[in-house]
C-alpha cells in the first residue's frame, strides 16, 4: 500500500488539472484569463486537502503549464506574448505551494492533536479502570486492553514477587515464551528499558518496559507490535507502565491492610480464646482443689456422705478436665495433619453400642433411644476415633437438651451410605448457624448453656472427614437439634481386603 498511494495521488493531480481545464474552457468566453486562475487555486487546495503536500504541488505546476498551454495567447502554446503573464504564472505556482504546504502543516497538526486527544483518552480510561482493579489479575486485563486500543499490540506482564518472576494471565495476550526470559532478568535488574527500538536486545519483536514502584521495579510490560508503532508511542508504553506502578502499588498496599486487619482480628480472637481457655480450665480445677482441701481438713465437721458427695465431684471434675485436655490434643493433632487412621470394618450397632456406654455415666438418669435400620452395611472406620466422634455429638445433645427428654439415635442407608443421626429435643440453632457450630470454640449462645469448650463438633467434623464421610446440623420439625453424619458403607472389595 505504502507503493500504491502515491501513484493515485499524481493521478488524482492530474485529474483535477483536466477537470478545472475543462471548467476553464467552459467559461473562457465569459471571463478574462487572469480571473480563471481561481478555478486552478481551488484545484490547488483540494489537491492539498485531499492528495497531500506532493500531490499539491504537483497540481499547481501543472495548472501553470495548463493556463500557459490554453487559455493564455497564443493558445497551444508554451510561448507568451504578453510578458505580463509571468508574474501571474509565478504568482499561481508561489500561491499554489504556499497553500499546500499550509494545508499539509495543518493537516498534520490536527492529525497530531487527534492523536494526542485519543492517547488522552486512553490515559483516562486506562485510570478510571486501574482504579476499580481489586488485584493484580484485573490491573493487567485494563492494561491489555489500553494497549491493544491505542496500538493494537499483545501484552504480557511479568511481576517480580519474592525474587520470583510470576507471569499474569490476561485474556489474549500472546504465549509465553521462554526465549525471552534473560531479557525480562535484564530489565528487572537494570530497570532500564529492551527490545524493539532501543540499544539493549534490539533484534527482539517486543519492547520490555519496567514496571518501578519506590525505585525498586517490580515487574515488566513486554509490548509486542510493529517497531515504527512501538517507537512512536514509547512516551504512552512508558505512561502505561507508571500508571500500572501504582495499581499494583495500590493492590499491594491493600493486600497488605487486610492481612494486617485479619491478623489484628486473630490476635483478638486468640486472646478471647485464651481467656475461655484459662477459665474452662479452672474451673474444675477450683472444685477439685476445694473439695480435696475440705476432705484433708483435720477439723473437717462433715459425715461420710458429704465426704463420698465431695470426692464424686471432685472425680467428676477430674473426667471433665480430662476430656477437655483431650479435645485440645485431638485439635493440635487434626490441625498438624498428625491423625493416623487404622481402618476396620465395623457394624454400626457396635459403633453407637460403644459411643453410648461412653457416655452412660454421665446420663444421670436420661434416656437414649435408638432406632437402626435392618440390614445395615458395616462401614471401615478408626473405631476408636469414630466413636470419639459420635461420643462428642452425644455430649453436645446431653449439655443443651432438657433432661427430662431423650435423646434418639438412628441409623439407615441409601446408595451406599450410612447415615447415622443424633437428636435431642434442645432450643435448636440460630438460623444461619448451622455451619458455624462446627468452627473451633464455637458456642450458641443460648441461657440454658452449661460450659463446654466449643471444640466437641469442630473434633468430630475433622475425624468424619477424616474417614471421607460428611457431617451437617439442621433445626429438627419437632424441636431440638439434629446432627446428621455420613459415612461410605464398606464394599465388598474392601471386607476381602481386610479379611
């Protein structure tokens, strides 16, 4: 094309002459020759407006030759007999030029301030988006396409983060490559720009520019377009590339308020803990140490039965104490990834027969009533640590139902999973709630509350998990609470295998 549009612009020079020649001839016999010179000025600024600077001039030389040649006597030829004409040719050729070359200098300011208006465009747009960019993924996506509207290039960014160079993705930008890698090193140690159109790595298809926050850089901006468009625009690239500095400075410092924030709000939370801790521990450590302190009292006034009264609670308290030391090592030990699983098959009437006769002394009198389905697969559990689980749902039921109600355990199966549920007949949850009663020292806050640690739920949760099973809590239709856990029944494979 670069070839082709100088030749329609002669011809387009040469055209115009024929056409204010024939308009000339249409005239000639109501107009002096001098006054037709401003039909050929008139060809003279079109061909400016229209051709170009070199087509202008082109027009005008011809429009002397053509004025000279028929209108100007004798006609047909290039000899005058009035000498006068002279300056009128010079004048029409001086003119002609002095238009053109006014008309081509205005053109090219307007088309310089065109592109000055839409690289300000850009810049602003490009601003308004960075300033919605929540991270370092959207900052690149407004860069990619600031890019692609002002130079219709392809954009890779690269971050510097830890030492590490960490390509970010965006929608259409070119493949990574590797060969590039030592020039993007470059940049980043250098902070100076590579590539295309400048003396470092010159012979690449793209331009690398750095990416500076606090004098340091932090990434780099690889531009891959055509070398003329990236030369003539290396002021914007370098403008993107300030602006996309401080979107990620901004991401950055954002990321790091809330880190700072959740930190704040995990140093509350651990000290609440602490304090919940602290108290849950001595609580029945006081009992324990006053009971014993009244019973090895040498004036002490109290009768066997008080005695025996003191020395229960005090073991009470001593078991009570003791499952929480033993909640707090099962959590440090599912948190650190320490839970060893030493897998059986199991029925489930010996799972819920061992879960209840751990918890029977601390019955006082209630009920359990169970109802399990026939025919029940056995399962491959820990049994130790699933019965652990099903004791923890059973103490949360026991601490917050009334103890004038029962507590019920079923069991059935379906598509090859056994569902075992406890229910008790307590307040129920908040709604909302149903998957926070499983958090880490979690407690509903309800009045009927009697202690506990909050860890029970969170325990079981991790051990059914554990063995790849799942565990829920919804509000029952008939009151109270009803904890649901699942758990795959065991296949035949499996039972040969264990056998």
């Amino acid at each position: 094309m670069t070839t082709i549009r100088p030749v329609f612009g002669y011809l387009g020079a040469i055209l115009l002459v024929v056409l204010a020649s024939l308009l000339c001839a249409a005239v000639h016999p109501y107009l002096a020759p001098t006054n037709m010179v401003m039909i050929f000025l008139l060809a003279v600024v079109l061909a400016a407006t229209r051709l170009g600077l070199k087509p202008a001039i082109l027009t005008a030389l011809l429009s002397v030759v053509a004025f000279d040649l028929f209108f100007v006597p004798p006609r047909f030829s290039l000899r005058v007999e009035d000498t006068e004409y002279l300056i009128t040719f010079f004048a029409l050729f001086v003119v002609g030029v002095v238009i053109s070359t006014l008309v081509a200098r205005l053109g090219r300011q307007v088309a310089q301030v065109q592109r000055q208006e839409a690289r300000t465009s850009c810049l602003y747009h490009l601003t308004r988006d960075l300033a919605g960019a929540l991270d370092d993924n959207a900052v690149v996506e407004a860069l990619r396409r600031a890019v692609d509207a002002t130079l219709h290039a392809d954009l890779r960014v690269v971050l510097y983060r830890d030492g590490v160079a960490v390509p970010l993705p965006s929608g259409g930008q070119r493949p990574s490559d590797d060969t590039d890698q030592p020039t993007i090193a470059w940049v980043i140690r250098s902070g100076r720009h590579a590539g295309a159109g400048t003396a470092a790595f010159a012979d690449a298809d793209a331009t690398y520019l750095p990416i500076k926050s606090g004098g340091a850089t932090i990434g780099v901006m690889v531009a891959a377009a055509g070398q003329a468009a990236l030369r003539e625009n290396r002021q914007l690239l370098d403008a993107f590339a300030a602006q996309a500095a401080m979107a990620f400075e901004r991401v950055q410092l954002a990321r790091d308020a809330e880190e700072t924030r959740v930190l704040r709000e995990k140093s509350h939370l651990e000290q609440a803990l602490l304090n919940s801790i602290s108290h849950d521990l001595r609580t029945p450590l006081v009992t324990i140490a006053g009971a014993l302190d009244t019973l090895l009292a040498e004036d002490c006034p109290l009768g066997p039965a008080k005695r025996r009264e003191l020395t229960i609670t005090a073991l009470d308290e001593a078991s009570r104490l003791n499952r929480f030391v033993s909640n707090l090592l099962d959590m440090t030990r599912l948190e650190a990834g320490a839970l060893t699983l030493r897998p059986e098959p199991c029925e489930i009437d010996e799972l819920i027969g061992c879960a209840i006769g751990a918890v029977e002394s601390r019955l006082g009198g209630r009920r359990i009533d169970t109802s399990l389905a026939p025919g029940l697969p056995p399962v491959t559990i820990d049994l130790p640590l699933l019965t652990q689980a099903l004791v923890n749902l059973l103490d949360n039921a026991l601490r917050y139902s009334p103890p004038t109600f029962p507590l019920t355990v079923s069991a059935h199966c379906s598509h090859q999973t056994v569902f075992i549920e406890v229910q008790d007949r307590g307040p129920g949850i908040p709604a909302g709630e149903e998957e926070r009663i499983f958090d880490r020292f979690y407690r509903v806050a309800v009045p009927e509350q009697s202690g506990g640690t909050g860890l029970g739920l969170c325990i079981a949760k991790g051990i059914v998990e554990a063995h790849q099973g799942n565990i829920t809590a919804a509000n029952s239709t008939a009151g109270g609470l009803r904890v649901t856990l699942s758990l795959p029944a065991a296949t035949p494979e499996t039972l040969e295998e264990e056998a």
